[in-house]
C-alpha cells in the first residue's frame, strides 16, 4: 500500500540507515529529546518514518501531562462524592487537617519529581503526545488538574506554542479531555469556551480535522509541510456533533473526536504484573485489529499507558505507616517502578508487533538532568524510539 508512496516521495534515493539496524539504541542516544523527529527525518535516517501517519510510528507521551504541578484547591468531580464532601467538611472547621489531606492528594496526583517540569520541558524530554486534563475552577479558569487544581490551562498550552514555535522539524499530539471542576464545566457553552481558548493561542499550528471525509491522520511530512504540526484530539460538547462537512452558519468541530481516533486503554493496575498483564493483552488486540483491517491504524491512534495507579490500599497504607516505612510514598515513586519495568516488556512484547501507537509514562524527567534545549532523552523514550527505529528504518 505504501509502495506507490514511497516511490513518490523519494524516487530513486538509494538511501540507508546510518548504521545497522542493531545500532538504532546507539544511534538515538545521541539525539536530543527537542529535535529527535527531526533527526528521525534526516537524510539517509529513515526514509519511511516521516511519510507514514503519525498513528502508525512510535509517539512517547506522558500521562497527566498538566499535573507537574497541583497547587489546588481541589477539583470537583474528580473524587468520590464523599471523599468531597468529607474535604469541604474538614476546610471549614479544622483547616489543618484540610491541609494535609491536600498534602496527600499531591503526593498521589503529581506525575512528574519537579513541578517545574512542565509540558514545555517535557516536549523538550521528547515528549510528543500529550494527555491533558482540563477543570472549570470557580472563577471560569480553565485549569489543569488531577484530584488538585494545576496551573491555568491557557498557560499549559502557551508551553505548547511557543515549543512549536522554535522547532519546526516537529510535531505534538494533544489529547484534551473535559474531566472535572465545577458542575457547568462539561455544558456547551463552557466546552465552547475551551475550543475557543485552544484555537486562540495554538490557531495557526492547529491541523483541523480533515472536511469530507478521508480522515487518515496526517504524517509527520504532511504536517512540516503545511506549517500546521499541532494534531488536537478532544471531543465536541454532549449532544453535539459538528461534523466536518456540515453546512449552515455554524463552524465545524475542528479537532480530530478523541471517541473516532483514539483508542484508548487503560491498567488501573497497582503491581507491575497486572499492568503488563493489561498491556500485553491491549498490545495483542490492537495488533490484531490493525493486521485485519489495514487502514484500522491509519484513523486511529493506539494509546498504551505504562503507568501505576494509586489504588486505595496503596493511599491507606500511606496514611497509617510512619514515613520512613512508606514505600511507595509518592506516584512517582509507583512511576519509577513502572518505568523500569518497560524495557523488558517492550522487549518482549513490542519487537513483533505491527504497531506504532502512543506510550505514556509518568515521571519522565531525565534523573539529574536539566530540562533545556540540550535535555537527552529519557531512558524509556530511547527504549521506545530505538526499539521502534530498529523494525522500521531498514
């Protein structure tokens, strides 16, 4: 299927990887996690990489990506509604105890070990998709969250602009998901709002969903080429569906429906065991699909998510063990462990497969690293990228 389209794009170019395909690990270890599309793309790298839809190559992503920081208050809607209540309760007559309640829910609600790693240095890490999380606060600020409030959403996504902005080899996939804060936020009008907030500050790196039909996700050259190198899944209001094509006054949806394009999986796993248990099954299934339907994974990004889930004996346990017995203590340590857990599951279970498909992790600061232009690439990015270079760039 893609023959035609490779001769198209490179013709006669006898060109070929700069070392054997074994060396992909060496080779992306030395690639910088600002430009690494870039380099993917280099003359005599690999030639097929930049031309097939980014749904079908390797996108290193971060779970929770707007919760680097959460410096609250709560979010509604995103906990129990007597955990909620019992919050409200303990803000108005015992402060202190509020406090350390909120204390606990940022230990198990920040993804990533420095607040200042926000989404910027995290596409500076190399990260390419992002899962963010949106929450109506009282004030009608659109705000990251998770369980806590984050910093104001329109902040969020001038990291992403202005990261488009001073490199145009690359391209970020943006997951936006409604989830929570007051009980208007999931209203037409207030989703509205968002919609208008994302175009306002990312319009002109926005690739809108395609009109009549043919939504095959763009590649990476599509989108260099067009100057539009921002993909945004998030999906219309309730009970809203503007489609691409529509007519009338009314505009249509202009980001890529996250329930069209996504599919999404999910461990809620606390033991690495079962999350790799999940993911392999999710990884076999995904793989299956696409091998039956070849155009499957043409529309449709594959979403793995590696991480570990603060289940309630987790939390529990965190309450009642004096500090220096708790372990783990935090969700990045449960980062931690998941993350090096995946080089032997990628290994295993992602060396045959036909996939590409986006891999989020929590966590992803490079350990003693700082997080400017010159930032490396994480170990589990590298993991992913060199295992996926190594199938593909032959």
């Amino acid at each position: 299927m893609l023959g035609w389209v490779f001769a198209l794009m490179w013709g006669t170019c006898e060109c070929r990887p700069l070392r054997a395909s074994g060396d992909w690990a060496g080779i992306v270890s030395e690639w910088q996690g600002a430009s690494w599309m870039e380099s993917m793309s280099a003359p005599g790298a690999c030639p097929l990489w930049p031309i097939l839809p980014l749904s079908r190559v390797a996108l290193p992503g971060s779970h929770d990506s707007g919760a680097y920081a959460l410096p609250g208050p709560l979010a509604g809607g995103l906990l129990p509604a007597d955990v909620q209540e019992l919050y409200q309760v303990l803000r108005r007559v015992a402060p202190g105890d509020a406090e350390e309640l909120d204390a606990l829910l940022r230990r198990w609600g920040v993804t990533q070990r420095s607040p200042t790693f926000d989404v910027g240095a995290q596409l500076r890490a190399g990260i390419r998709y992002l899962d963010l999380r949106a929450c109506l606060d009282e004030s009608g600020v659109w705000r990251g969250c998770h369980a806590l409030y984050g910093d104001p959403f329109q902040e969020i996504l001038q990291s992403v602009a202005s990261f488009l902005d001073e490199h145009r080899g690359e391209a970020v996939v943006v997951e936006v998901a409604v989830v929570g804060g007051v009980p208007q936020a999931g209203s037409k009008k207030s989703v509205g709002k968002l919609e208008h907030l994302i175009v306002q500050i990312l319009g002109d790196h926005i690739h809108e969903r395609p009109t009549g039909g043919g939504e095959v996700v763009p590649s990476l050259a599509a989108l260099v080429a067009s100057g539009r190198r921002c993909v945004i899944l998030m999906d219309p209001p309730p009970g809203e569906h503007r489609e691409a094509d529509a007519g009338g006054p009314q505009q249509p949806w202009p980001f890529w429906p996250v329930y069209e394009h996504v599919v999404n999986t999910w461990p809620d796993a606390g033991d690495v065991q079962s999350m790799v248990t999940f993911n392999t099954e999710a990884v076999n299934d995904f793989d299956r699909r696409s091998t039956a339907n070849e155009s499957f994974a043409d529309r449709k990004f594959f979403k793995l998510t590696f991480v570990l889930t603060a289940t309630g004996p987790v939390v529990v346990d965190d309450l009642v063990r004096p500090r220096d017995e708790r372990i783990p203590h935090t969700l990045v340590d449960l980062a931690d462990a998941a993350n090096a857990a995946y080089g032997a599951f990628a290994d295993k279970h992602l060396r045959n497969v036909r996939l590409g498909g986006a891999v989020l992790f929590d966590n992803i600061h490079p350990e003693g690293e700082e997080s400017g232009q010159g930032a490396p690439l994480h170990p589990v990015v590298r993991q992913l990228l060199g295992l996926h270079a190594s199938r593909l760039c032959v």
